[in-house]
C-alpha cells in the first residue's frame, strides 16, 4: 500500500512569484515553471468559469474538469505543470501561489 502525506497546512514557498493566467475561450494557458521546492500549487478562479485538464489533452467546453469561478483548488505540483485552462465563455483569471510542507 503507498501513500502520500502530506502536511495540513501548507506553506507558500520563499521566493517563488505567484501566477496569474487569463486565458480566453479560444485560447489555453498553463503554469510557468515552479521552483523546485514546491510541492503543491494552490489556486482560485477569480472571475469565469474556466476548463482544466492534467492528461496533455487541449481543454474545450466537452474536454476537462469545471473549475468554477470565486472557488480554491489544491493540485500537487505534478498535476500542475500538466495542468491546461481555457475559459468556459470570455475570459477566466485563475491566480496561483506555490506551497511546500
């Protein structure tokens, strides 16, 4: 049996710079390299709805998770580097800081 542990109550990473991505409904983003130390990436969905996904697919209105707007997420930082937004209708501005243990 594996498992992973990991502290309740992450920490943001010293140093690291917090990203804002905004994509379009015609156009994805992803995250910018994280530093090394990150173990989890935290994020919110300021404003819009917005689809994600994490398998290397390209994100459409039929293709992806529904991250809703005003709500916080958690991804381990794997999950993150391979995580792909584009916004439901509009724009979408998804805002995220690096954590560690």
């Amino acid at each position: 049996m594996n498992s992973y542990i990991s502290n309740l109550y992450l920490k943001p990473v010293d140093s690291a710079t917090s990203q804002r991505l905004t994509p379009t409904s015609s156009t994805t983003e992803s995250f910018a390299p994280f530093l090394r130390s990150t173990k989890a990436i935290t994020f919110d969905v300021q404003v819009g709805d917005a689809f994600m996904t994490i398998d290397g697919s390209t994100p459409t209105s039929t293709n992806g998770h529904r991250v809703y707007a005003t709500r916080a997420y958690t991804l381990s930082v794997e999950a993150a580097r391979a995580a792909k937004f584009i916004a439901d209708a509009g724009n979408a501005v998804i805002y995220a800081s690096e954590m560690t243990n």
